[in-house]
C-alpha cells in the first residue's frame, strides 16, 4: 500500500515548551508540495544544538520537532522534484544549497540564502505553513529538517542522495557533528602539513576536528577539554597533546603560548562559549594564526576584546557545516567513508532506541557520551 499523497500518522518527539523534556506524541505528517521531499528517517544523531533549543540557548518557536543529523529514506516526493525518488538513501541538510544565490554560486561560501540558521527562524517551510500536526496543533520544523521522527518533509534543495549501501546509522552523522568539525580543519582554516593546531571542546565535533587537522598533516594537535575522561579518545583520533585547563593557574592562551613558542597557527573554538572564543583567538599566533569558531554561539550573548589581538595580523572566522556545500559535499563524504577515507565508528558512544531519546540527552549533558545515535 502506496502512502504517496496521504497523511502519514507516525511517533515523534515533540518539545512542547523550553527546559521540559522530549514527548514522544502521534503526529501527522502531511505529504510533500511542489519541490518538497517525505523521508522516513532511519537514524538521527542528538546533537548539542538541539539541547540548545531545549535549554533556550537557541530561540525557536514552539512547538517545534528539532532533530538535524539524519539518515533515511525518500518516501515520496512532491510535484516537480527531479533529483530525487522514492526508495533513495538520504541526508537532510540543515544548511541547504539552492545553487542559485550568491554564497552558493560563490567558491567562498556555503552559507545558503534559503538557510534557517542567520535569520530569525520562522519553524516553517517555504510556503508559510507548517507539515506537522499534533493534538490539532500545528508543529513547527527546525532549521528545516525536523528528524526526531518517523516522517519529516523537507525542501528539495535540503537533502542529499548518497550510496544505498552506507550504514545509515553511521552516515548520519555526516548530516551535521562531524561535516562540521572535518571541514572547520580542511575547509574554512585550510590547515596546511607540518602546522600547530588547538581544538577547545572534544565532544562529536571537537574530535572531528581532530581528525580534520590530523587528515591535513599538522603536526602537533592539542586537543583542550575540563573533561579528561576524553583525552583517550582525542589521542585515538590523532591528539598529540591533551590538556586541561583546571590544571593551570594562568589562562589557556597563556599556556598554549609557553607551550609553543608564539602561539598555535590554528586554533578552533567547538564550545560555544564566549569566554573560550576569545581565549582560542588569543591562543594562536599574533601576527599569522587563524581562530575558527565551529561552536553556536549562545544567543543574545556578545564578544568584548582587545582590537590588538586581530590589529597584530590573526584572522577571527566562522565555519557553519565545516564550509562543505551541502548537496555537493555529503554524496563524496559518504562515499570517502565507504573507501574508508575517516571512521565514525569512535565517535559513536551509544545506539539507543528512539523511544529513549531523552535518556540520549541525558548522556549528552553529564558529558557520558559524544554521539547518541537514536535508531528508529
């Protein structure tokens, strides 16, 4: 029996309000419009943005489905989707890539116009309108993926078809932690062989750009976190040096200054906090090193700093999905993963049933896991 055209009534993970937990609900999910795609998701990464949603560190309005490193498959798709059919495997893409706007016709930019990310998100898809319901309430979408649950409907030019064979419940995480981390290293710094590098936080994505630096040949990799249960780990994936900033009396920039001369020539911000972004700009070279920060910043927070720090000749960027464009990225990033380019597999601390989403958050914030696969 066809679903193409019809209702789907399917389990999800509604947040109803801030600061409660996830409510695993029956919702309906409408069947894709022109240019849009129904996917029945297979696996989904909890990811420390969508805590941020929960926590309000995020503003979105609710309520809201979050959820946005996925894999699944194309249920059905809507009037004039060309790329697409139904049985193909898929990534949503929180960052989208329309192929017509100037960041995505750019060789400098990822950044999609069409993104829900920089501008004040509305939770709903092109038209206005939202594809979820539950109790009669329609539910708004995040960042325009929504995967805690069964169904999500997406626009086309937000999913990537990648390589039936691909484990799903790995590649999902190509959807956003570790893209993002990989290409803050490859993409946005452009780390060269023989460099100094220093990643501040090492959970999914903090490791990923390890394995980032360590892929574009840098010599010394000092991975930072207050948590030393996951040094072991960073050393695994290429961690030369690892250390925690409790164990010092003097500031980090400091230490990692003695540590190397005159500063690292790369260092990278995966927190989201602003007190660790000016620490990491500080921690790298003062006339050539490059600081990227890859964490979200909390909102309604702002930077104050010394001016000399960028006056002497450091660079300040920012990496959303580690600069990869989207559509175009993710199919070579599956199949590099199926060459056996990168692992996922250490990253990958639990498999848990969707039904235990909120115990996946749970490890997430007593810092037990670095990625949570939820397996529907």
């Amino acid at each position: 029996m066809s679903t193409a055209g019809k209702v789907i009534k399917c389990k999800a993970a509604v947040l109803w309000e801030a600061n409660k937990p996830f409510s695993l609900e029956e919702v309906e999910v409408a069947p894709p419009k022109a240019h849009e795609v129904r996917i029945k998701i297979v696996a989904t990464g909890i990811c420390r943005s969508d805590d941020h949603v929960v926590t309000g560190a995020l503003t979105m309005p609710f309520p809201i489905i979050v959820g946005h490193e996925a894999a699944g498959v194309v249920e059905s798709v809507g009037e004039k989707v060309t790329s697409l059919k139904p049985g193909d495997a898929v990534i949503p893409l929180f960052v989208p890539q329309c192929g017509e706007c100037r960041s995505c016709l750019s060789t400098k930019g990822n950044l999609c116009s069409k993104n829900e990310i920089s501008s004040s998100p509305a939770g709903l898809m092109a038209d206005g309108t939202s594809r979820f319901t539950c109790k009669g309430k329609a539910i708004h979408h995040f960042i325009g993926t929504s995967t805690f649950t069964e169904y999500t409907v997406v626009h086309e030019t937000a999913v990537a078809k990648i390589d039936s064979a691909a484990p799903l419940e790995k590649v999902c995480l190509i959807g956003c932690g570790f893209s993002t981390g990989y290409g803050a290293a490859l993409q946005t710094a452009k780390v060269e062989p023989g460099s100094t590098c220093a990643v501040f936080g090492l959970g999914g994505v903090g490791l990923s750009v390890v394995m980032g630096c360590k892929a574009a040949g840098a010599s010394r990799i000092i991975a930072i976190d207050i948590n030393k249960d996951k040094f072991a780990k960073a050393k695994e994936l290429g961690a030369t040096e690892c250390i925690n900033p409790k164990d010092f009396k003097k500031p980090i920039h400091e230490v990692l200054t003695e540590m190397t001369g005159q500063g690292v020539d790369y260092s990278f911000e995966v927190i989201g906090r602003i007190e660790t972004m000016t620490e990491a700009l500080a921690s790298c070279h003062y006339n050539y090193g490059v600081s990227v920060i890859v964490g979200v910043p909390p909102a309604a927070q702002k930077i104050s700093f010394d001016p000399m720090l960028l006056f002497s000749g450091r660079t300040w960027k920012g990496s959303v999905f580690g600069g990869w464009k989207s559509k175009d990225a993710v199919p070579k990033l599956v199949a590099d993963y199926m060459k056996k380019k990168f692992v996922l597999d250490p990253l990958i601390t639990h498999t848990l049933p969707f039904t235990k989403i909120n115990e996946g958050f749970d490890l997430l914030r007593t810092g037990k896991s670095i990625r949570s696969v939820l397996v529907l």
